[in-house]
C-alpha cells in the first residue's frame, strides 16, 4: 500500500466500471487513480407496482428493502438499486414503470462522491493505493476553510490573434508562467506539432482559450483528423474531446443562449468567452465556486449559478439522509385571487424622493434573502412549524452565508495595495451569486426544493423588516428619501461621517438580527425622473458622488449592455467631471466643462476620429429570426448573417451598428464601413445620456444638445 498527500484535482465516470479521480500532489505529480465506486438510487410507490419492478430487476442490480426520508412525504418504504456504473437501467425501468417515484437517480458522480467520501473538489486529501487502485481517501481540510494551501495548478494560454467571426486567424499566442509568443496556424503540420510539443512539455492542468469553444478545439480535432497528427489536448489518452451543442433556454423571464462546448479529462478548458462569470470571478471565483458546490470547475465555468445551488442542496440531502427527488413533487397550493394578491408583492420598493440630495447614507442587508431564510428557519418542509431543527435550505445556506461575510470583512481590512485583496474580493462576489440565486430557486417551478409558499414567505419578511427599518430610522431623526428590496437611502441634518450613522445601524440590526452594513456616504445622489412623465420616479436609477470622490451609478445608460462604449465612456467622463466638485452647491460650476466634453465628443465623431469598435451596439435575439413580425435593429442583424449562412438563434447577443440607407443597421460581423455610420443617430443617443445626468441640475437642453 502507498499514501500520498495532494489535491482532488478532478474526478469523473470510468467508461467501465468505477470512477477516474486525478490527484496533483504535493511533489508535484499528476495522478491518474481508480476506485470502484457503487451507484444506489431509490424507487417508492404502489406495493404491487414496486413488486413488479422488483422481478423486472432481478438480476441486473442488487435490490434491498428499506426505509429513507423523503423532504416532504418524511419516511417512505423504498426499493433501493444498486449498479456498478450509470447505464441504461434506469431509463428502462422509467419507462415499464412510469408511475413510480425515483429518487437519487441522476446525482452527477462527483456530488455522490464528495458526499460519500467527506471530500471536497481542489481540497487537500491523504489517499492510501493499490497501485492505481484507491482504497481510502481522507479529507485534510474542508470548502469553509478562509484560507489554505492553494492548489498549484499549471495554467496554458492559447487564444488567436483576430475574432474568428470576422476573419480566418493566422497566428495562435501562447502563453504559461515561462512566458509567451505566437506560433503561426500555417502551414498546418508544423502548427499541431508545435502545439503537442507545448502540451508534453509543459503539461497544463488548465487549458484557457479564447474562442476554444465554438472554435479552437473543434478546428484542432478537424486538422487532426486531416492530416493523421496526434495533439492530446485530454490528458487521459483514453478518453475523446466531450463536446455539447449549443442551445437556447427561457429562464428568468429571458432567453439565454449557452454556445457549444467542450470538456477535456484529466485536465479542464475554459473558454473566457464562454464562461458566464469568468469576467466577474475571474479564475479564483470559479475555483470557489468549484470547491464549495461539488461541480467540477470546467462545469461550472459554463453553469449557472442556480446550477451550483442546487448542486449544494443535494449535498445537504446526501449528507442528512434526504432522498433527492427525480422531478419536483409539490406543486403550488390553490389560492383565491385575493390571497394570491396579499401573497405574492415581491420585495417592498419606496418610491424615491425626485431630485438632488446632499449628505446621504446608503446603508444596505447584507445577503438579506438568504439571512432571512437562515435566521427564520425558511424551508419548504418548515413552513408552518415551530421549534423544528434547521431546514435542509438553511443547513445549506449558513456556511455559505458566513463565509462570505467573512471574505467581505478580510477584503475590507487589508490595504488596497495587497495582492490578497483580488482574490478575496473575487472569491466574495462568486458566492454573493450564489446567494443571489438561492431565494429565486425557491419559487423556480422545476426546483427539486423549492415551494412557492416558502418563496413569499422570505418577502413578506423582508417587507416586514424594511419598514421596520423605516420606522426606526425616522424615529431616530432620519429622511428616507428611498428603499429598494435591501437598501435605504438616508439623510440628516449634520450627519455627515460614519459614525453619525452608526446608531442608525446598531438600532436597525438590533431590532432586525439580520447583518447591515454602511454601503457609502454620498456627497450629493440624485434620483432622476421617468422620461415619459417628469412626475414619476424611477426605483432602481441614481446616481451620485461618494465622499471618496468615485462615482457610483446604477440604471443609466452606462449599465446597460445596448448602450455603445463610446456614450458609456461620454456619460462616465461628465459624472467624473462633476465629481469634482466638492460639495453640491459646487456642482453648476462644472457645467461648463460638461459642454466643452460633449462638444468635443460631436466633433471626434463627425470628423472619424471615434474608432468604430466604440460604436458597436449589443442586443440579444428574443425568439428565432423568422418569428419578428417587426424589425429591430437586433433582428435586422441576426438576417444579414442569416442571408451569408451564418447560424443564429434566440438569446445570441447581436453586434450592429447604425449606418445610413434603407439597411439602418449593419452586422458587426460583415463590417462595416466607417464612412456609411449614421453620425446623428449617435448624437441622439450620446444627448439622452447626458440629459439623465445633467437633467436633474436644471439644465436646459437647448443649452446641451
């Protein structure tokens, strides 16, 4: 026998028997090891139908009698099955015997793992082998760790030096912690035996491209295939490129578009234009996101968040004897319109007061929904009951919870010049997503956990303690200009430092038990008009000057994804130039340089001097092409490609810009001539954004447009 102490890099299905579980360890090896590893799922139901389903099994599977909880029936006799591997067994016995309840049936191989063996994806283990063979794994820290020893993971770069969507690349940039240079694409044997001569000698453990995805690595399997070479982009020989078509879906009231994949063994990819929140996580957020949800990192680049949560709870079921559903059993309960109208009002939004404000304090819940859900006990089997032990969605959200808290904390310690700081705040904001998304996937129709009544249940509380909030704040001297589901805006007379607002804190978290915390002091925030009619406020825009003299926005044109780089960058430029001024009464002085920047804007413009990547427009595809009845400017682009056979489909972000003629709009893709932009279409739009800036100063437009 030999023991080994390293990290659990990466694990997945044999294609015979077991799992494939990959080891770096401390002396710097990367192990390829097996385990046998049984897969037991349940099947409840009708006495006479499961006896059936007993004599249909026999023989195939090893079958036994018990009893396991179910979440929301308690306590059911079940059939227990039990394979050496996935196989068709399952879908066999569904289909003879669809009237039956499944449960643990289709937990991906690493959840049932981890939670079998204590262990936790990229944590440090001590594994005892027979050879190849694991005979014991133990875990040598845990996902809750605030620190550890970070996994020294080897990380190869490849990415091309033009889009591939506008033009054939010629040259391939390489890049590891050695350094980086570009190898040519042409001729094509030279190219694959570089490339294989790169990944023998250097031996990534991650492969990150850009556009490796819908690109890279389908067109290296094809040259492959061509000219009979060999590149082993899997670091198990044995196994073939896993690739996943692209597809579309309807969630969150949205169609999302999720691009081609593919997966490698034994080492991960990661497309960065294909991950969903490689730009806000970065590498060290997915990690995160890896360690304490069970999905192997490759996966989650590409999952939602969702993804991850409901990956957690199955965990939380595994490890507390909690039979996970195949299909969600409870549907919603009946209710008049009146109750489903007292119910279901979502989170509590105070109308913000129009205008310009001084001296004012955002304060904010941190994690409101989910504290809610930890501190109240919210789960879908604890609805109505008093004195019960934690649920299973609290048990899964409290570490999570305090985690991230105390990342938020470290982050806010350390000096800005730390090179800890990075990671901490992108390990924070990875499980702030999580957290974002567990109380959606309480009312999601398809989650295995969720209850529609726990869903309102967690708002009606949050209204609750909002109001209270407003209560105490005004009882306390305080102007609630605004609240919006978990943040007040706040003001007082003289109250300009921290700790004028700190009583304000303590007395609301006192009251509450739910964490706030001071989101900044603005020096002046406004809180603009409705364009369609001056009287009504808008909730969730504003925008203001922090004490520190950055700017922070939220619902204007600079948020939004459709608003081109060059107005974003325009509109940013005037919010800094008012921030300048060291208090509001300073503000109209500013003004003027306001005009001077918006007139030099016109005039780069008109004169070519903007460069046209920052005039590009991104806009996403709601159904399929062919649907549009009217033609917008997104469906005028998504024909063009069409018309040169380039596929499209709902929830692909389009990329256009606005030219003259009967066209109006042209495909990013197809390019786009400088000379045929439309310049007063630019303006317009360049105008409405400064207008939602400098509107609420008074300032006429004549005098700005």
């Amino acid at each position: 026998m030999d023991e080994i102490t390293g990290w659990l890099f990466d694990l997945y299905e044999h294609h015979e028997r077991g799992l494939v579980i990959w080891i770096i360890a401390e002396d710097g090896s990367r192990l390829c090891l097996r385990m046998e590893f049984p897969i037991t799922f349940y099947v409840a139901g009708d006495f006479k139908m499961l006896r059936a389903a007993w004599i249909f099994l026999r023989g195939k599977a090893q079958l036994a009698r018990t009893r396991k909880r179910d979440l929301y029936l308690g306590e059911r006799d079940v059939m227990s099955v039990t394979v050496m591997q996935h196989s068709n067994l399952l879908h066999e016995l569904q289909n003879q015997f669809p009237m039956l309840d499944y449960y643990d049936a289709d937990i991906p191989p690493t959840l049932r793992f981890i939670s079998h063996a204590g262990v936790h994806l990229l944590g440090r283990c001590r594994v005892v082998m027979d050879g190849t063979w694991i005979q014991s794994i133990q875990q040598l820290d845990t996902p809750w760790q605030i620190t550890s020893e970070v996994i020294p993971l080897r990380v190869l770069e490849l990415s091309p030096n033009v889009d591939p969507a506008f033009s054939q690349p010629t040259r391939l940039r390489v890049r590891n912690v050695r350094g980086e240079y570009w190898v040519g694409m042409e001729p094509i044997r030279p190219f694959l035996i570089s490339l294989q001569s790169d990944l023998l000698r250097f031996d990534p453990d991650l492969i990150l491209t850009t556009y490796g995805d819908a690109w890279l690595l389908p067109l290296i399997e094809k040259l492959c295939q061509e000219t009979g070479l060999r590149v082993d982009l899997n670091r198990d020989t044995s196994r073939t490129i896993q690739t996943h078509s692209a597809n579309s879906y309807f969630a969150y009231g949205q169609v999302i578009y999720r691009g081609a994949q593919s997966h490698l063994f034994g080492r991960w990819h990661i497309d960065r234009r294909n991950a969903l929140l490689f730009d806000e996580c970065g590498l060290e957020g997915l990690l995160e996101l890896s360690r304490v949800t069970g999905i192997g990192v490759q996966e989650m680049a590409r999952k939602s968040p969702g993804a991850g949560i409901t990956a957690m709870q199955m965990q939380t079921a595994l490890r507390t004897g909690v039979m996970v559903p195949l299909h969600k059993q409870q549907a919603e309960g009946s209710k008049t319109l009146a109750g489903l109208i007292r119910a279901d009002r979502g989170g509590l939004i105070y109308q913000p007061i129009i205008g310009v404000h001084r001296d004012v304090a955002q304060i904010d819940f941190a994690s409101m929904y989910p504290s809610i859900m930890v501190h109240y006990n919210i789960s879908p089997e604890t609805m109505g009951k008093d004195g019960v032990p934690d649920g299973l969605l609290p048990q899964t959200l409290k570490p999570l919870l305090e985690k991230r808290l105390r990342l938020k904390q470290l982050a806010n310690e350390l000096d800005a010049r730390d090179c800890e700081l990075a990671s901490l705040k992108y390990r924070a904001v990875a499980l702030k997503w999580l957290l974002v998304v567990c109380f959606g996937y309480l009312g999601y129709k398809n989650a295995r956990f969720g209850k529609i009544e726990s869903h309102e249940a967690v708002t009606a509380l949050s209204r609750e303690l909002m109001l209270q909030s407003k209560e105490i704040a005004e009882e306390m001297g305080f102007t609630v200009l605004h609240m919006y589901v978990d943040s007040l805006f706040v003001q007082k007379e003289r109250a300009k430092d921290r700790k004028d607002f700190e009583p304000l804190l303590k007395a609301i978290a006192e009251q509450t038990h739910i964490a706030i915390a001071l989101d900044g002091i603005y020096r002046w925030v406004a809180f603009p008009p409705s364009r369609q009619d001056v009287r009504v406020p808008v909730p969730n825009r504003y925008f203001g000057t922090m004490q520190d003299g950055s700017v922070k926005y939220r619902g204007i044109e600079a948020r939004r994804r459709d608003t081109p780089f060059w107005v974003k960058k325009m509109q940013l430029k005037i919010l800094n130039c008012l921030a300048k001024a060291g208090t509001l009464d300073d503000v109209p002085g500013y003004l003027a340089a306001v005009h001077v920047l918006i007139g030099q804007a016109k005039r780069d413009l008109r004169n070519g001097k903007v460069p046209i990547e920052e005039l590009v427009i991104t806009q996403s595809l709601s159904r399929e092409v062919e649907e549009y009845r009217a033609s917008s400017s997104a469906a005028r682009s998504a024909m063009q490609l069409s018309a040169i056979g380039r596929k499209v489909a709902p929830g692909q972000f389009m990329r256009f810009v606005y030219i003259r003629g009967q066209e109006r709009v042209r495909a990013w893709e197809l390019g786009v001539d400088a000379r045929t932009v439309d310049i007063e279409r630019y303006c317009i739009l360049l105008d409405r954004a400064v207008m939602s800036v400098v509107g609420v100063f008074g300032e006429p437009s004549t005098r700005l447009l």
